[in-house]
C-alpha cells in the first residue's frame, strides 16, 4: 500500500515537470507566431496625436489633450518626400476643406480706409489786409452755418479810418486823380466798391468796416476771439462748403499701380452700414506718404444730404483694371514662410503634399499662384497647417534616415579601405 502512494506520487511530479517542460518549450512559438501573423496584418510604426502631428510616441496611449493617440500604418506612407497620408476619419476631425485653383481674370480690388474732408476747393480763408481789433465778432464757433453776404466780424483800424478820412478830404476838393488815389487805397485795404459808395453818399467816417463772408458754408477753423488785436498775419477763419466733400484714401505702396484718375471707387460708413457712396478716383496725389508708406488718394463726392461729415472714418473699395487669365487660390489657403511660401495639395486617397509656390499679386481673398500648382489642382484651404507640419517632419526624417544610411556606407567603405 505504501509503495502504491509512493508510486503515485512520483508519477504526479513526473506531470508536473512534463507540463512545465512543455510549456517552456511551446511558449515562445506561440508568441513568435502571433507577432508574425500580427506583421502579416498591418504593421504600425509610430501613434501620434490627432491634433498635433508632432507629438509621437512607440506605443498606444493619450495625448496631452486627454484624446487617444492614433497609429501611423506602415502602408499608409507615401513613398515621395513630404507626402503624408492621413485617415479619413481624422481629416474629418480636423475639419479639412479644399478648394480647386482657378484659371481666369484677377480684379485688381484694393480694399484700403480713408477719411472725409473738406473740398478745399471751396475754402475760403479769411484775412484782414491792416492791423486793428475784432470789435464785433458774428462768426461765434466751429461748425456755424454761414450765408453769402452774412456779417463775420466788425474791424476798428486807425489806419482805415485814416484813409477814409483822406477820401472824404479828396471829394471835398474835387481833384479827380486824388480821389482816385483815395478810391484804388481804400480798395487796396480791403474796402469793397460798397462800402465806398456809402463813403460817399453819407460824407461820414465809420469807425468799425464790415466784413462779409463770401459764401456759404460752415466755419472750419476760427482763430479769433472778440476784442482780439489781428494783424494781416492772423489766420481769422475758414469757410467751407459741405454739399461736396472728399474722401482721401490710403493706398498701400505695393498697390500704387493698381490706381489711377476715374476708376470706381465705393465708400462705406460704420454709422450708415446699410448705405453705400459711389464715386470715382478724381487725382492720385504724386508722393508716398514718408511714414506710413502709402499713397494718398482723393475721391470727389456729392452730399446733398450732408451724411458725409469731415473727420469721418470710411471704408474705402476701388475696382483696378484686372489681369490676364492667371492661376490664383484663396488667401488663406497660403502658407508664408520667411524665404518660402506654399500651399498643401490633395493628391488623392487621403494624400497630401506641401507644395513651395511663388506668389504674384493679393487682390481681396485671392492670391495670384505664378509657378508651383497648376488650375484645377485641389488646394487644402482649412487645417493645412497641421497637414504642412506632418509633411515637414516626414521629410526630415526621410533626410535623417538618409543621412544614416549615407553614413552607414562611407562608414562600412571606409572600414574596407582599411581591411585593404
């Protein structure tokens, strides 16, 4: 009986032993044959974030957005430099959108600001012609509405009253060339023709001489106070007409060609967004502005109503001859970079490739394309900066592998020259 339980014994740890055996022995063809059928699936090389192609990592996990890392398939890698595939499920989550490369006349739109002034060629500014004091003041402040013929102010000058003085002297004489003398004097500083006809119906000195304005307008600019001593020197007031105005607009320099006398401009203002003023292009002024480098240009406008007010802020549109069929994409389909500029086309099958372009002229939301794509080329308008960034990783890895195996070669010649 005793020998029976022994026997069983040994026969049990013999199992055991056996069992283990087996296991060491059959373990790793096991793990070996589901990596190889792994392989034989699809083969990843790297998991990268979704929203950032620059964060990589060697094995699943979470980018630092909390969102689950993809993997990079091996067959999803394009063999030419700088193009990268991507799943369509993460080009929808990146909300990608493309556009085609039109072919076809580019207006020449320039889109620029400006503000209202004055007509300055209904200013009229106004001086006095002798040295004397501002008695009656009229003209009370800015923005007064004035009529032709209104009184603007009232002028004591000794030196006036001096001259009307030797002319009331000349008609009581009668000497024809003395009056006249006296006449063209008064004129001279700046009596009118009506005012000497009452000099010489009334034989009486008037101590303070009229000053009429000329015409209507408002009053831009009053330089004068009541009582104030002025001199021919002293700037009294401006006058400006309102029913006509301009609008000088600032031109930027790379668009100073574009413009020129009697093109279409519009003109929008913030506090009338529902109304807008057309015009056209009345003079390009001749010089760039030193400081802001750009060319001022006036536009002519009728106002009636008065809408346009000097010192207003304008948006300003002026339509250029347009070009030639030219090829050109959206603005924000570029990318600028310091010494290149390109844009990622879509190649196909979830392809994409960053393409170096040269820009021609930027007119509204498009951008003329002079080499690089071609029309009808599909161009990534909306996330193509994250698709640029993956692009240029892949090509400096495609160049550092290079660079490896370049150096693997030299370094393996090198070793052989040796063995030699």
């Amino acid at each position: 009986m005793m020998n029976k339980r022994i026997l069983m014994g040994i026969a049990f740890v013999a199992a055991i032993a056996l069992g283990v055996a087996l296991g060491r022995s059959w373990g790793p063809a096991a793990v070996d044959s589901g990596t190889g059928s792994g392989s034989a699936e699809r083969e990843i090389l790297y998991w990268v974030a979704p929203m950032d192609p620059n964060y990589r990592r060697d094995e699943p996990g979470q980018s630092p957005m909390g969102m689950d890392l993809t993997p990079v398939y091996a067959d999803e890698v394009d063999g030419q430099p700088g193009v990268v595939s991507i799943d369509p499920t993460v080009v929808s989550n990146l909300g990608v959108r493309t556009a085609r490369a039109a072919l076809g006349p580019l207006p020449r739109v320039i889109e620029t600001v400006g503000y209202v002034s004055y007509d300055e060629g209904t200013m009229q500014h106004v001086h006095t012609r002798v040295d004397g004091w501002i008695e009656r003041l009229d003209a009370k402040a800015v923005g007064d509405r004035i009529e032709a013929g209104q009184l603007l102010f009232e002028l004591y000058s000794p030196m006036l009253v001096n001259a009307q003085q030797e002319y009331l002297a000349a008609l009581s004489s009668g000497n024809a060339a003395l009056i006249a003398a006296s006449e063209d004097r008064l004129a001279a500083l700046g009596v009118t023709d009506g005012e000497v006809g009452q000099l010489r119906e009334r034989r009486q000195v008037r101590e303070r001489v009229r000053v009429d304005a000329q015409s209507a307008g408002v009053i831009a600019n009053l330089g004068v106070r009541e009582g104030m001593y002025v001199t021919p020197a002293t700037d009294i007031l401006s006058i400006a007409e309102i029913d006509r105005v301009w609008v000088l607009a600032e031109v930027f320099e790379r668009q100073s060609a574009w413009v020129s006398e009697g093109q279409e401009a519009m003109v929008e203002l913030d506090y009338l967004p529902e109304q807008t003023w057309r015009g056209v292009v009345d003079y390009v002024y001749p010089e760039l502005d030193p400081e802001t480098r750009t060319l001022t240009v006036r536009l002519r406008f009728d106002n009636q109503t008065e809408s346009l007010r000097p010192n207003m802020f304008a948006r300003v549109t002026i339509r250029g001859h347009a070009t030639d069929d030219v090829v050109h994409v959206p603005r924000e389909a570029v990318i600028r970079g310091g010494n290149l500029d390109r844009v990622v086309v879509a190649i196909g099958e979830g392809r994409f490739r960053a393409q170096p372009v040269d820009l021609g002229i930027e007119s509204g939301d498009r951008i003329e394309i002079l080499s690089g794509i071609a029309a009808n080329d599909e161009i990534v308008v909306s996330g193509q900066f994250l698709i640029d960034s993956e692009s240029n990783i892949k090509s400096a890895l495609t160049r550092m592998d290079s660079g490896e195996e370049s150096s693997a070669e030299d370094h393996s010649g090198h070793d052989m020259g040796d063995d030699r």
